[in-house]
C-alpha cells in the first residue's frame, strides 16, 4: 500500500481509499460496510476506472461517477496533505 485516507462524501458518506502499489490502483470501500472495488489508472494523472465507476482526483476531492450516471463528491478531512 502506497497511502490511504478515509474520506467524507458531500452526501454524508464515508469511504477508505487506499492508494495500492505504485500509486495506480485504488481499493475503495464505502463505510460502513460496503464492499471493495479496485479502480485502476493507465498513468500518472489519468482518470481511476473499473467496469462500474470512474474517479477522477483534483486537489483534495475525488469525484466518483458510477454506471448509472450517479456522482458521488468526496473530500479529504481538513488538515491532511
């Protein structure tokens, strides 16, 4: 695991997002107990996918988009690089 971070979703969700490898994979699982998805990047600065979500990070927020069309916008806690 190269870093991970719990993160508060402008929905009153929660989710631990951890940053796998070589930084190109990322293991989201909503909390309290949802399941695990594994997104993974092509490159550097490229948007995270599987075949259900995308999620793109800029500055302290990640942006999930799901299938459906449904947006998800989470940020990290106040305080944390």
């Amino acid at each position: 695991m190269v870093g991970q971070r719990v993160v508060y979703c402008d929905d009153g969700s929660r989710a631990d997002v951890d940053y796998l490898r070589d930084g190109l994979r990322m293991a989201v699982t909503w909390l309290p107990r949802g399941r695990t998805e594994i997104l993974r990047a092509r490159g550097t600065g490229d948007e995270f996918r599987n075949g259900s979500t995308r999620a793109v990070i800029a500055g302290g927020s990640i942006a999930f988009t799901r299938s459906d069309g449904k947006v998800r916008v989470c940020h990290r806690t106040k305080g944390e690089n």
